[in-house]
C-alpha cells in the first residue's frame, strides 16, 4: 500500500438521526472560547464600528458607556435612555469627517474656548473631525486647532466638567451604527 493511497470507502459509524446534534453556544461562552484561545489576551469583542459617511450613529464612551447627547441645546454626556438627541448622521466634506445631529439638523463643532457645541447649519471649519483608532479598540476624535488635531474630552470650566477639544488624554469612543 502507498503511502498517499486514499481509500475511497472510508470506515464510519452510521448516523441514523435526521437532526443535527450540535448546539451553538451562547455569546459569553463564545466569547470565553475566544478569550481562552487568544495567548496573548487581546481579543476584545465591540460593538463599535468604523465611522463612515452615510451611515448614523450612537456615539458612546469607551469608559463609562455615556453617549454624546444634545440636550436643552448643550452637547454633554448621558446614560443611554435618557432626554436629549444622541442619533448623528456622519458626512464627508473635502475629507474631513462632520456629525450632524438627526433632530436638531445642526453640526457638532466647537466654540472659541474650543467647547463642544451643535450650532452650525454647514459642515464648516470649526466641525471638522478626524477619528484614530487605538490600538485597544475603540477611536479618539480629533478636531483642528491651528496646525494640529486635539482629541475631544473632559475639561472643567468653572468647577463644571465639558466636553472640548484638549491637547491630549482624550474619550476612547465606540460608533454604535444606527
């Protein structure tokens, strides 16, 4: 017999079911097969997606899992469920990345003190993003200031934690599509 001869008429044990057996696990034991078979830990399973033009979104802290809201006119952070607008359309304008609030119409941006605010009717330039993702997962946003990208996070004003566009140390989000 050869070495690379290949019987045509393999041994089995005959099946006499008419339904398959296997069961598909659920998603945390899968979950935990994939972590288990990852030696170096790095699976991470997200429901985040890469932001795109055309499609909406949910934009969600990494972190503390609030999403970016407007409400009453200002642009903050809320547990998900509550009052405000958090659904925004991702646009494309000479290659730069804008989010249009779905209620309001108006574009996420920034005022003088580079704090976040949803006021202008056009994708302009103080509503020009950037995303990057990290190596963790998840993305930081980038706006223009002067020359450079800042990474949009927390910063306090006058004992008040708001959301701007700071140097660095910036929100990890998730773009939860819609």
């Amino acid at each position: 017999m050869a070495l690379n001869y290949l019987d045509p008429h393999p041994m089995s044990e005959p099946d006499e079911s008419t339904v398959c057996g296997a069961m598909t696990p659920p998603e945390s034991e899968a979950a935990d097969f994939l972590e288990a078979q990852d030696p170096l830990g790095t699976t991470k399973l997200t429901s985040s997606s890469v932001p795109w033009p055309g499609s909406t979104f949910i934009i969600r802290s990494a972190s503390s899992g609030q999403v970016l809201t407007l409400c009453d006119g200002q642009v903050i952070l809320s547990q998900p469920g509550g009052r405000g607008s958090i659904h925004w359309a991702c646009v494309d304008t000479k290659g730069w990345l804008g989010f249009r609030n779905v209620v309001s119409g108006r574009f996420l941006g920034h005022d003088n003190g580079g704090r976040l605010r949803c006021t202008a009717d056009r994708h302009q330039e103080w509503e020009k993003f950037c995303v990057r993702m990290t190596p963790e997962g998840g993305f930081v946003l980038l706006m223009t200031h002067w020359e450079r990208l800042w990474q949009v996070g927390i910063t306090v004003d006058r004992g008040v934690e708001k959301l701007a566009k700071i140097g660095d140390a910036g929100i990890v989000w998730e773009f939860v599509k819609i």
